[in-house]
C-alpha cells in the first residue's frame, strides 16, 4: 500500500500498522498528520516544513516511506512517515503504539517503569521504546533491511480530532485514532493556541 498520497490519506492508512524497531513490534494506534508550505497542496503553519526547505526538513519532501526524526524541546526524539510525492512535503507523526512483542527491551529503553498501556504512549515514548534515534532520519521505513520498518496493513476505522500541542491550525482534525485503546494519549490544546473556533 503506498503513502505517496494527501497526508490525511496517509495518516489513515498508517493506523494499524505494525511498526518494528530494533528488537521490538509495535501496532500504531495514533497519528498526526503534517501538510507543508503556503504554495504547495496542503499549507500547513503547524508543519516543520512550512517556511520550505531547509537543512533540517529536507527529508519530509520526499520520496514517501522514509523516516523524518526531529527532538522535540531539543530532547524528545519523534518520528515521522514522510508521504504526499516527492518534492512536496508531507508527512504523518507517529503518536502511540502497543507493543506487541519486546515489552522488556522496551522497558529497559524506557529506564522507568510504566504500565504495559503507557510503553509506547506520546510520540517520544513511541521512539524511546522501540529505539528509534535520530540517526534514523531518512531511513527507507519499507526496506527489509532498515533497523526500523512498518507494514501497513487494511484500512481500520478510526476516530478524528484536533491535533495536540500545536498553536497554528489548531482546530484542524488531523489527529486520528483507533477507539477503544488507552495507549492512545489525552488531547492538551496549547496554551499559545487561539481559542476553540478561532484556528483553521
């Protein structure tokens, strides 16, 4: 199933998919999805790619099925599938996972210890329990060999909301979920944002 299409599209086909990294296997169970700049298909201000390219974003404008890791507050490492085609930036934030099989590795990675629900909850959670680091930018996700690989599987059902954390298009319901999954994380609207109603 390729991801060289609109990054909801993406980020829907991307729940369900099983994720696995470096001695473990997870199922995503929650993502976000990030369009681009003003002139492309899907401005995006909330989107690292939004002013164009630059060194750090490269990776997001393509090919789809690669891997774009950022630190988020210069700590977090969160991971992203890149998707739209290439030269147009897009590209979809793993949020959440269940680990299916690894759950100790994950822990010991972790170097706390959460509930099994909690191992894989919050995009730098995700990546810290499945060993995902920032040398895995640009990584081809679809390439058997890679450290880190998905399959993506059937279409799921899935639930849709705002976004968390951002404080530009705010209210955009780019934010999906399969139900029934307390690994899924809560919604925090930032403070930055404008209120309920007032962000596109």
């Amino acid at each position: 199933m390729t991801l060289a299409v609109d990054p909801v599209a993406a980020a829907r086909r991307l729940l369900g998919a099983r994720l696995h990294g470096r001695d473990v296997t997870a199922t995503i169970v929650e993502v976000e999805a990030y369009g681009g700049p003003p002139d492309g298909p899907w401005p995006d201000p909330a989107s690292h790619s939004f002013r164009g390219p630059r060194m750090r974003n490269t990776v997001m404008f393509g090919p789809a099925g690669r891997m774009y890791t950022y630190r988020s507050h210069g700590i977090h490492v969160c991971a992203n599938v890149v998707c739209g085609w290439e030269g147009v930036a897009a590209a979809v934030l793993l949020r959440a996972a269940v680990i299916d099989d690894g759950a100790p590795v994950a822990q010991q990675r972790r170097g706390v210890t959460p509930a099994l629900r909690a191992l894989a909850r919050g995009p730098g959670n995700l990546c810290s329990a499945l060993g995902i680091t920032m040398d895995d930018n640009g990584i081809d996700l679809f390439d058997r060999t890679a450290p880190i690989r998905i399959e993506v599987g059937a279409a799921v059902d899935a639930l849709a909301g705002p976004r968390v954390g951002v404080s530009a298009a705010a209210d955009r319901a780019w934010r999906f979920w399969l139900p029934d999954h307390p690994e899924v994380s809560a919604y925090r609207r930032s403070p930055r944002a404008p209120v309920p109603g007032g962000s596109d």
